[in-house]
C-alpha cells in the first residue's frame, strides 16, 4: 500500500490519533485505547505482569499489549493503514526518567530488569522484530509510535482534575505504598504552597522513616504485625473486613491508621488548600473504617473527600493528557 501524498490537497485528511493507553503496575497490566481523546468501550483489559521478569519479558508484554489493543482497533473501526497516527502512554511507577524513558527502579520488587535500561528505545526495537511476522501496516505504525511515559499517581491525579476541571486537587492513590499529586487547573503542581519540589508525598520525612512507609499495604501490615493480627495469608482486605465485622483490634487499627494519614497531611492542605481530596488504590475502598478520625486529625483543614471507584480509568484519561504539549506535567520531575 502507497502512503498518500501529505502535500497534495486532494488527499485526505488524516485520522485522528490512536492513543494506546498502559498502566504498568506492579501485579497488573492494565491497557485501553482512546480514539479522538476518548476511551474506546470494550477495549479495557487486565493481564498480570511480568515485573518480575528479565527487560525482554517485560518489554515482550508491553509490546503484545499494544498490539492487541490495535487489532482491537481493526476489528471495531477498521484495518489500521499507513495514514494512522498511534500514541503509546505508559502509567510507570517511579523512580524513572521520564521524559528519557528510562527505568530507575531498583530494591522495590517490580521492573528491576529495566533498571538504567531504555524502555523506550527496547519498545521500538521490539516492534521492529516482529515486522517479518506481522506484515501490513500495524507493526509499521507501532514502530514509528510517539511513546511517552508519566508517573503513576501523576496520571490518576491528571484523570481526576477532568472531573473537578475548576478545583484545586491532592490526590492520593493508597496501595502497595502512597502515590500522590497536586493538581492546580488541570495541572501537576510542585515547589510552592509547601509542596515537595517533586510534587510527590513519599519520600518525605515522618515519624521515624518516610510517608511510603506508613500509609499504603506495607505500613498497615507492619500496624497489623504489632498488634498481633498478622498470621499467614492475611492481608489489607482481610483486616478490613475484620474490622467491618467488628473485630474491635482491627476497627482500631484503621481508625489509627486514619488520624495518622490526616496528621501527615494537615501541614500539605495548610499550604496548598486544595479543594477536595480524591483517593484511589484499594486501600481507598476502606475509607469508612478511617474517615471520621482522618477528617478529625486535619482539624480546621477537613476537605471534602471523593473515593473514585474506577481510578483505572482516571489513570487512562491522565496517561492521554500526557500528549498536551502544553501541558506543564511535561517538564515536571516525575520521581515517585
């Protein structure tokens, strides 16, 4: 197939962009296509990762991702030709150098093969083997992709200011550890009103270690460990449902937890002053065990809070707004 003539004014017009949308967790892939800026329905899926793996699995299942989400495109739409346009977003955990493409991640058990590794480039590269094997236009367009990459908690954070276009937003994602952004106008904001000049929450000192160490999976297990609740194959979920059922150890333990997350954050909304926290994770989904004494412990800071249910798609919507060129995230550093 002829690839049309750009210049000539009888050819048409291109197609909009094709986003391929990856969310690169630690246990999960997740993956969905965006056409005109819009999420595709039926095209989301989830497959487990393979961090554990050496680069060229974990480059080998980026790559088989975004092919299936493109002969998803073929079979909804029509057959991808040499006129498409294909974006390739990835949600990534940190550290990582972004903007390079290139994998920080080291002694927290995911993507380690990567580390100093560029994705980017082993992306192309991958996708230039499989020519041979998928002749036609669709491995083309994958080669040629702009590929681009953003911090996890960055992207949720992005997706959420679409539905709170006018507010100020700390956004939380609480998990394996605590994913944070401030978002201002649609934006990461970062060094000023007393936020970090990473923009980020985790690394920050508290008590006798940092964030990261009490408020996602590991610090609730450690708070389980020491009153001891922690036997073998218990976990975050389990506590909960515990203290739902009214365990009164465990009903403690989340109410501790939440008057511990609102002393952290106290100091953030003083300078900040957002005008609503949104929280997504799993942990987020216990927020009724531990908001009362969260909302107590900011005191005269207490903020309207919204759980979203599916932050897998505030991800997404982020991870598309990673192809503003306008968009000041571009620059900001991306260390979570």
């Amino acid at each position: 197939m002829n690839r049309p003539d750009w210049d000539d004014p009888g050819s048409p017009s291109p197609p909009a962009p094709i986003t391929i949308t990856l969310d690169a967790g630690g246990t999960a892939l997740k993956g969905a296509l965006f056409v005109s800026g819009q999420l595709v329905p039926g095209s989301f899926f989830i497959r487990p990762s393979v961090s554990q793996g050496t680069a060229e699995e974990a480059i080998a299942s980026f790559a088989g991702a975004c092919h299936d989400l493109l002969r998803f495109y073929a079979s909804s739409f029509r057959p991808v030709d040499y006129r498409d346009s294909i974006r390739i977003g990835f949600a990534f955990p940190g550290p990582f150098d972004y903007a390079k493409g290139v994998a920080l991640l080291q002694g927290i058990g995911k993507y380690e093969g990567l580390y100093k590794l560029p994705a980017r480039d082993l992306l192309r590269s991958r996708f230039q083997s499989l020519k041979p094997s998928f002749p036609g236009a669709m491995m083309n367009r994958l080669t040629a992709a702009d590929i681009r990459f953003g911090n996890d908690a960055f992207m949720f954070g992005l997706g959420a200011s679409i539905r709170f276009p006018t507010e100020r937003l700390l956004c939380l994602t609480l998990g394996t550890g605590l994913g944070s952004a401030f978002v201002e106008n649609g934006r990461i904001a970062a060094g000023k009103d007393g936020i970090p000049g990473s923009g980020m929450l985790y690394a920050e000192p508290y008590r006798d270690h940092i964030v990261d160490s009490y408020f996602g999976r590991r610090g609730i297990l450690r708070m389980a460990s020491e009153r001891g609740l922690l036997t073998d194959g218990i976990d975050v979920a389990d506590l909960a449902e515990a203290a739902t059922q009214g365990n009164g150890q465990a009903r403690d333990l989340f109410r501790e937890y939440g008057s511990n997350l609102g002393e952290m954050l106290r100091p953030y909304l003083s300078g900040f002053r957002p005008d609503r926290l949104v929280l997504g994770g799993q942990i987020s989904g216990s927020l009724p065990l531990w908001e009362r004494d969260m909302q107590l412990a900011l005191g005269t800071h207490t903020v309207p809070i919204d759980c979203l249910k599916d932050g897998t798609a505030a991800v997404f919507y982020g991870i598309e707004k990673l192809f503003d060129d306008t968009a000041s995230e571009r620059s900001a550093p991306y260390y979570h």
